[in-house]
C-alpha cells in the first residue's frame, strides 16, 4: 500500500471530506460506465468508500487536488491512460465545486466537524502563495546582503588602488631628493674631515692654539660632525617611512601573491606605532608562519584596521597603555592575534561591532566602516575574525586565515 504524505494526513485531506457517501455511489456509477470496469474509490489509508470491494489493490492510480493527494482511483480492468484520464476529471470536478465540502458535512450522516475539513482548491493556492513569498523574501535578502558586502569591498578596493597612487607618487616625489640630500651630507662629513686636518695644522703654528680656543673650532668641529651624522639618520628614517608606505599599499603587488604575512603585519604596526600616545608600548610577537596566497593590500589595511582601534582604545591609558600583536601557526591555519588593554566595550555592543556605520567614538572621530571591511576581506580570503571585549579590561581580536 502507498505511504501516505505526512503533510497531508495532518490536515486530514481526503477524498471522503469532500464528497458525501451518496455522491460517492454516484460517481462510481458513471465511472464504471465511462471505464467498462468495476470501480472504487479509497481514502489516504486505502479503505474503500465507495464502489466495488475487493478489487486488486496494485491496480489504482493517485487522485490528486492541486497536487495534494486525496485518494485512490481502482478500475483493473480500464486502460491505464483511461484510469489517468478519469482521476484529472474528478481533479476538475472538485476544483468546479468548492462548496463541495459544506454540502458534503450537511449531507452526511455523521456531521464532520469545521476544523477538520481540508483546505479548498483557493485556500491550498494561497498557502503555496505565501509559501513562495516568503520563500523571495529569503533570497532578496541574501542577495542584498551579498551586494551589500561586495559593494563594500568595490570601495575598499577603489580605496586602496587610490592610496597605492599616492604612495607611488609620494616616494617618487620624496626618494629623488632624499637620495641627494643623502649625498651631500655625505660629502660634507668627508669635507669636515679636511677642517680637522686643518684645525691640526693650525694649532702647530705659533699662537695656533690661542686661535683655534678663541674661535672653539674644536667644538664646532665635534658638533658639526654630530649634525651630520643626525642629519643623515633623518634622511634614513624618512626612506623607511616611504618604503613601510609602499610596502603596506602593495603598489607593486595589485594582484593575487604569495606573501610572508608576517611583512604585512610588520609594515602595519610600524605605521599604528608612530600614533601611540608618549609612553604606551607595542609588542610584537612574530613567530615564522608559512607564505599565503592573498591579497597582499587587501590583508595590509584589514590589519591596519584593527591596529588603529587597539590605538584608539589605549588613548585613555596613558604610558599604562599596551598593545599586543602576536602571528603563529597552529598547524592547520595562520592566527593573528590583536590585543589591548584599553577601554573595552560593553557586552551588549559586541554582535554589532561589525555592522555597517556601527561605532562607540564620539561623532566625527569615526566612520564605522573599519571593521566591517575588516571582516569582509578576511571572509573573502575564506577566514573569520573573532572579537571580545571587557570594558575597562581590554579587547582581542582574533583573525583565521586557512593555510
């Protein structure tokens, strides 16, 4: 015997609530005439409700009404196409004939209760209605979200190529005189070494000694020497500044490569170092990992991201104040862990940390964008970032990046 649909024996659908006994007998009638053969009609559980008994039970065919079945059709010695036939009339019958089922309750011997009738043909339709409905609604949704995140992810690309422009502007402006600068301060600390022949020779003469205190060329000698060399540490420093610029755009690098993230996480906290407040420390903690397929620009600024709020977060703390970046691997993936003993924020804040224009800085001091991109480019690198806080204790954010 066929198994009954669950979704249907549940709301008691069958075809003995829609017809009563006597329009059952009629029906078989004109069926066994239009088919040359005995007939009978079963309900949901195969029990014969009207017309002959004891026909075969493997020779029926499925009466459905709007795709809800209903009950059988039995008719063995009828071609199978005519069996077909026959139950998409009786289909079409019930479908002419909504009030069926009131007239089937009054006429029956045993009134059938209101909330037990199946649904009507229009009921069933508006159900598959709302059904599909909700159903567009999902899939609006997500394809909204999906927009959403990809949009985001267009302007921090757009962002991105426009800091790599300035970058590949700024160190070809500044590295062209730094390399002169260098140069000539070079030269000088050569020439100073002339004046120190000089002043030597000078204080051979007579009265030499006399001229050179009274001019304190050996003071000025030793000073200048000093202001070179400091000199030639500024140009130094600027250089590297320009480089960690390049290095964190990836202006030479736009694409796809194969990349020691530990590069990347230096170059970002070179640049969160230099906006901590006199006193507050940052400890790096760099442990080998292996090289990534990535986004090299992409990882940089999603890195930087979280920097620069572990920054933000220590304000309040003075020299007190710590940030900790520790890089390891686990074996199976690459961890990245932000800490600081900051601020915190609040428990009920947390799921919200990365929704769009979210932020807890005062108005004007943030856009709430950081560490939504954050989380997009990580999960567009097939990782997760974790977040946890607690106010007045501080923040870690944890970053997955698969191997």
């Amino acid at each position: 015997m066929d198994e009954t649909p669950a979704s249907f024996s549940n709301h008691g659908l069958s075809l003995a609530a829609w017809l009563s006994p006597a329009d059952l007998a009629k029906l078989c009638a004109s069926l066994s005439v239009l088919l040359d053969s005995p007939v009978a009609l079963q309900d949901l559980a195969g029990t014969v409700i009207g017309g002959a008994r004891d026909l075969p039970a493997d020779a029926r065919v499925e009466l459905r009404l709007e795709t809800e079945l209903i009950g059988y059709l039995q008719a063995p010695q009828a071609a199978a196409a005519a069996c077909q036939a026959a139950s998409k009339l009786i289909a079409q019958l019930l479908r002419r004939a909504p009030h069926g089922l009131a007239a089937a309750a009054d006429s029956a011997d045993t009134p059938v209760p209101a909330e037990t009738l199946p649904r009507h043909s229009g009921e069933l339709a508006e159900a598959k209605y709302q059904e599909l409905c909700a159903e567009m609604d999902d899939r609006v949704a997500a394809q909204v979200k999906l927009l959403d995140e990809r949009q985001r992810q267009s302007y921090q690309a757009e962002r991105l190529a426009s800091v790599g422009e300035l970058a590949a502007g700024v160190a070809h402006e500044i590295n062209n005189p730094i390399s002169f600068v260098r140069s000539n301060l070079r030269t000088a600390d050569s020439y100073l070494g002339k004046f120190h022949d000089l002043v030597a020779a000078v204080k051979t003469l007579p009265g030499g000694e006399t001229l050179v205190a009274a001019a304190d060329l050996d003071f000025i000698l030793e000073d200048f020497s000093d202001l070179l060399r400091d000199s030639v540490g500024g140009v130094d420093r600027v250089a590297r500044i320009v480089s960690d610029l390049k290095g964190f755009s990836n202006i030479d690098k736009p694409e796809e490569d194969v990349v020691d993230v530990n590069q990347l996480l230096g170059s970002a906290c070179k640049m969160a170092e230099k906006k901590l407040l006199p006193g507050a420390r940052l400890v790096c903690e760099l442990r080998p990992l292996k090289p990534l397929l990535c986004l090299p620009g992409h990882l940089a600024q999603a890195f930087l991201a979280i920097l620069t709020n572990a920054v933000q977060a220590i304000e309040g703390k003075g020299a007190s104040g710590e940030l900790r970046v520790e890089s390891r691997f686990d074996g199976q993936q690459v961890l990245i862990v932000v800490s600081d003993n900051g601020v915190g924020i609040e428990r009920d804040s947390l799921p919200r940390v990365f929704d769009p224009f979210y932020t807890t800085r005062p108005v004007g001091k943030g856009t709430g964008l950081g560490l939504t991109v954050t989380r997009d480019i990580v999960r567009a690198h097939g990782g997760e970032i974790e977040f946890d806080s607690v106010p007045e204790i501080g923040t870690t954010v944890t970053v997955r990046l698969p191997d």
